[in-house]
C-alpha cells in the first residue's frame, strides 16, 4: 500500500495503529485473570471407564466453604490426585509430611474408588480434606490457625452373625446366593470343608448346608464377612460339621468336628477351584489325541484357562518347567514320601522353580492347555512312594486334635453353637453379637422374649 509522503508518513501511520492496538491486546491477556474457573476439577469422560466412575464435584457449603470430591483413578499417586484438584504445593508438602510423621497410611496403598474430599474457605485456601480408603479407614487433615493436624476418623464397628441355610440344587454359589450371601462366603464355605468334601465329585443336588457366619460392619456399611463359626454339609456322597475354635491354651485356633478332630488334613482334597471333572482315575482311558487305551494315572480337572492351581500340601518344588506331553509341569514332593504333579498349565506361578517351598494353599500356576491336550483343564497326579495312586481315594491325616485340657471348654463352646443353630432361623440375625456371650444370646432366644430382630 503507497502512503504520500513517503518514509516518514509510512512509520508514523504503523505507529498509529500500533497504540489504537494496545488496549484490545491488554484486554485479551486480562481476561483469564479475571475470569473464574467453574471445574475444580476436570470432568470423566465416558471413553474410559476409570474415569467416568470418578465422583467429580463442587458443592458450597452452608459455611461458605467450596466443598470438593474425587475419586481414586487407575494409576493415580496421592500428590498427583491432590495436584488435580488444585491443591498449592506448599500445602501438599504438608498433607504428605503429616501422612509420613504420623505413619497413618501408606500413600502407594491407593486403590480405584477411594474418595477425596476437599473443603476450601470463600479466599480458596484448604480448610480441611478428608481421604476415605475404605468405610472404616477414613483419615482427616484439618487447618487449625497455622497448624495442619490430622488423624484417623473413629467408626462404629459391629459384628453381627447370621444363619443361612439353603439346600444345592444346581452349584454351590447358586446356593449361597439364594440363602442372602455372595461369592465370598462361598470361597470361605469352601476353604472350611475342603479337607472333608470334594466339590467337584461328591457335590449333588439335593444335599443341605447350614452356616452361622459373622458379619463385619463399620457405621452401618456392610464390609464383609468374618469367621463362619459353625458349619453344617449333609450329602449323599459327604457330611461333616465344622466348629471355629480360637485356642486359648495348648490348642491351636481352627476348624473342628464336634469330637475336637481337626478339619485340616495333610492334603486338600482338590487342587483347584474347579468346574466339572471330565476324567476320572483310570488303568485303561481311550487317549483322545493318540486314539489308543492307555492308562490314566490321574484326574483331569476341566476349567477355565487361568484358574489357579493350589499346592494341595506342603512341600518343595522338585520341577518346574516344560515337560514334553504335560506342557508346563509343576512337580512337588511332600513329608512321607508322596509327590504330586500338575500338568498342562497355561503358566507357572511367578518366582516359582525348583527348589523352592510353598505352603498348602498356594498359587503354584494356572490351568491351561499347553502339552498334549483337548481343552483348557489341569492334569492332576498323586504318588506314593513311587507308586501312583488316586487321588480320591488317599486317606488323609488330620492335623493334632483338641488337646485334653482344653476339651471343656471346646465341648462348652461346640454344644452352644450347634443349639443356637437350632434355634435360629435361616437369615435371621443376631445384632451386636460377641461370642463371650453366646451363652446369654443363646438363653436369650430359648426364652419367651421377643426374637433380637
């Protein structure tokens, strides 16, 4: 564009334009300083799930205070989750330094669905925060003057046991489900009877359970369950009563009949949560591979790719590794010359070699199909002394009975519970209940007073 003028025309129209400029280029750099955030905190997205369970929000309280919640994201650190919701550094170095003095958690410990709460005064500065990690482990920090105090928040805890009974129709968990329990009381229903009783082989429709269980509460939020002291298995194939007994003399804490034998054997009856059983102890089986009888020294336990395979007794690890038909293969030899092997695993527990120890109960790997094998199932075998043997059929050794000085009150003990079990009804509970006085809640119901609830 041409000027009259010349040079001089042209500078002093660019500088012109540049002071009628300034003031809309200060007015574009002022405004996020003046313009208030209304998001504390950025909202989930509905495209990632640990996000969008996340409980965002902002409230203002009656005080004035801007309340703030949030929720624990896969993979968040404790700094990181307070730097989200726009906590200054200097107080976050605070909440920390608090959280390692007074040892109160561990801040690696956060886990998805743990809640934060922050509460800020009408100039933004943080008043309080509350950090929930479960119903009964909530922690507090608190502004007081130029103080930051913290603690952990006192709850309400109660036990109370109830009955369920049910009879199995279909499985196991059906069961439990339909008497008012959920999959935990099945695995702790399970852990319970599993020296006595096979739930894959001797489990059939019609057979009856009955449990006394305690139930754990903290402000009134159900948190789990507790010890089952008292169950009762009646099967066509197995039956046993087990009774909790927590040994206070020479007698070890554990399950019991109502003899004072241990529940607990040397080996669990089954090395798996397992399904169904597709093959049985056999001298003669047609090979569904190699198309040819040949004998089975085994049990086949079918179930899902992944499920863990348990050590079925204590004992040390004599192979673990690739072995031709088996696929990965976990040998372990036990006291008193038995040795158990778990073929066709999808894979070996991890640190797991030869020459390790586990413990009854423990992970060794995870049904697969690797080796010579139809289907995702694990290959279970027994030896003893050299010899193969089948597994359903071992006779088992309890572990030390009650002990003779302890029996009175084991037989005390064992004979309340067993009324009580009587005398309840299936689902019906007993509110606040500690079992030195199971004596007077047992009088209690026997009497012509009103039921507890």
């Amino acid at each position: 564009m041409w000027i009259p003028g010349g040079i001089g025309a042209w500078r002093a129209h660019r500088l012109r334009i540049a002071w009628l400029s300034l003031p809309l280029l200060l007015l574009v750099i002022l405004i996020p300083f003046f313009a208030r955030r209304t998001d504390p905190v950025r909202p989930a997205t509905d495209s990632d799930p640990s996000r969008s369970s996340a409980l965002d929000d902002s409230t203002e309280s009656d005080s004035g205070w801007e309340t703030v919640t949030d929720v624990v994201r896969r993979g968040d650190t404790f700094s990181g989750l307070l730097l989200r919701n726009r906590l200054g550094m200097q107080d976050i170095g605070r909440v920390l330094e608090s959280t390692r003095r007074l040892r109160l958690f561990s801040p690696k410990a956060l886990q998805p669905g743990q809640t934060l709460t922050l509460e800020r005064d009408e100039y933004g500065l943080l008043r309080r925060l509350t950090f929930t990690l479960s119903p009964e482990e909530i922690y507090v920090y608190e502004v007081r003057g130029d103080a930051l105090v913290a603690w952990q928040q006192p709850v309400a805890r109660e036990v109370r046991l109830r009955k369920f009974e049910g009879r199995i129709d279909q499985t196991v968990d059906d069961a439990i489900r339909d008497a008012g329990g959920d999959y935990r009381l099945t695995l702790k229903f399970a852990d319970v009877f599993a020296y006595d009783v096979d739930f894959l082989t001797e489990v059939q429709p019609g057979d009856r359970f009955s449990l006394l269980v305690e139930e754990r509460f903290a402000d009134g939020h159900f948190l789990g369950y507790g010890d089952v002291l008292y169950g009762r298995y009646e099967g066509r194939c197995a039956a046993g009563v087990a009774v909790s007994y927590r040994g206070t003399g020479a007698t070890g804490s554990g399950y019991y009949d109502l003899k004072g034998r241990a529940l607990k054997k040397s080996f669990l009856r089954a090395p798996l949560a397992f399904r169904r059983i597709s093959s049985y102890f056999s001298k003669a089986r047609f090979h569904p591979i190699r198309k040819i009888f040949r004998p089975h020294n085994g049990i086949d336990y079918a179930a899902a790719t992944g499920t863990p395979v348990v050590a079925v007794a204590d004992g040390g690890v004599a192979i673990a590794g690739w072995k031709g038909d088996y696929g990965r293969y976990v040998e372990i030899r036990h006291a008193g010359g038995t040795t158990t092997r778990y073929g066709h695993l999808s894979r070996i527990a991890t640190g797991l070699r030869a020459g390790s120890r586990v413990s009854q109960g423990q992970v060794i790997g995870y049904v697969g199909s690797t080796g010579l094998a139809t289907g995702p199932h694990l290959h279970y075998e027994m030896v003893q002394d050299g010899a193969r043997i089948n597994p359903l059929a071992l006779r088992n050794v309890p572990a030390e009975p009650i002990q003779p000085s302890d029996m009175e009150q084991f037989t005390d003990w064992s004979r309340s519970l067993e009324e009580l079990e009587k005398v309840l009804l299936a689902g019906q509970v007993l509110e606040q209940f500690q079992p030195s006085l199971l004596q007077a809640s047992l009088a209690q119901l026997q009497s012509e007073a009103p039921p507890l609830r």
